[in-house]
C-alpha cells in the first residue's frame, strides 16, 4: 500500500522554529516547511507515515525537493539501513533493471562481474526512486513483483532473494493518466497508492 504526498517549491527562510503543533514533529521533517504552513503541513502528514511500513509516492515539479523530502523520512524513521536514491528518467534503458535488480556475471555482454542493484543496497532502508513515472513497462512488472513479494531475482539468476525496504517514489506525471494511456501498471500504481496522503 501507499501513499502520495504534494511537493512545492517554498524560498529560504530563517531556520525553523517548532510552531505550534510542529514540535512533536522529529528534527529532519521539522526542517523541511521552514516556517512555511503548506510545508509544515507536508512534514505533518509525512510524519504520519515515516514508521509504517507503506511506499509512499511524493508528486511534484522538477526542483520541489521530492528527495529532500523522502530523505527526511528516511531520518526521521527507525530504520538503519542507507537511503539509496536513483532517478529512473537519467538511466538508459537497458541498464535500468540491472541497476535496480542486480546482475549476475555473464548475464549480458558486458556484465563482467556479479553486482548488487539499489534494491539490493538499499535493504533495511529506503530506496528512492525518482520519476517513477519513466520507467519502461517490463522494469515495472519486476517492480511490482518486489513491492507485493519483498523479493527479486538479479539478472541472469534463478536466486530469488528476500529484501526488506521502504520505498519512497516520485513523480512530476500524473501516473493515473500515465494508466489511462498505458504507459504505467495499474496495478503497481494501485499497489503505490492504496493510503493517500493529500
């Protein structure tokens, strides 16, 4: 299940001070409205959902802080692994689900040597996947498969490995239009967005 929280571009201010009705929020979600209301209302509703154990779709415009965002998350949840971050729009193609899933030796021409992929490296954490709404339809079924089973298999292997992480995607498309004209899975987009967050 999930989630979509609203991102927007807010100026520098003065540092935070904790407003009432912000000073229970932890210190790297407080940090995030920096006296803004609409902000502050993002890190309240983000608060809400930082040690529950939901992916959580952050939907904003180019430069609204979407990774500052799932970042404070990540910080103010307790989980322990490393946040791991990739932007799905900046890779090619056909390196998207070994970068995502891993790759076994000799899986492809050029695959010299076994690697762990950000699903992999992120375990016990928080992986952030930014523009979402970019990647190919077969990387998504893979996705899918890895958001409901909490497990993958590398490329070029028949290993399936458990993985536990939270994950936090972002998008500057409206995915249910992205559905509409079957560019992105309904059901992972169901499986993203069963909690909204608004």
């Amino acid at each position: 299940s999930g989630g979509i929280l609203f991102a927007r571009a807010v100026p520098p201010t003065a540092p935070p001070r904790s407003p009432a009705g912000a000073a229970a929020l932890p210190a790297p979600l407080l940090a995030i409205h920096g006296g803004d209301p609409a902000m502050q209302r993002l890190a309240e509703r983000a608060a809400k959902v930082v040690d529950r154990k939901i992916s959580v779709i952050l939907r904003g415009e180019t430069g609204t802080g979407k990774e500052f965002i799932a970042r404070a998350m990540h910080q103010s949840s307790r989980r322990r692994g490393p946040f791991v971050a990739i932007n799905c729009a900046a890779l090619p193609e056909a390196l998207i689900e070994s970068e995502l899933f891993g790759v076994e030796r000799g899986a492809y021409t050029g695959a010299h040597a076994s690697r762990a992929g950000k699903f992999e490296r992120a375990d016990g954490g928080t992986l952030f996947l930014d523009e979402i709404g970019e990647l190919p339809l077969p990387a998504q079924a893979k996705l899918l498969r890895v958001v409901q089973e909490g497990e993958l298999e590398r490329l070029g292997d028949e290993r399936v490995r458990k993985i536990n992480v939270r994950l936090i995607a972002a998008t500057n498309v409206d995915l249910m239009t992205a559905v509409q004209e079957g560019r992105f899975r309904r059901d992972l987009f169901y499986r993203l967005n069963v909690y909204p967050v608004t």
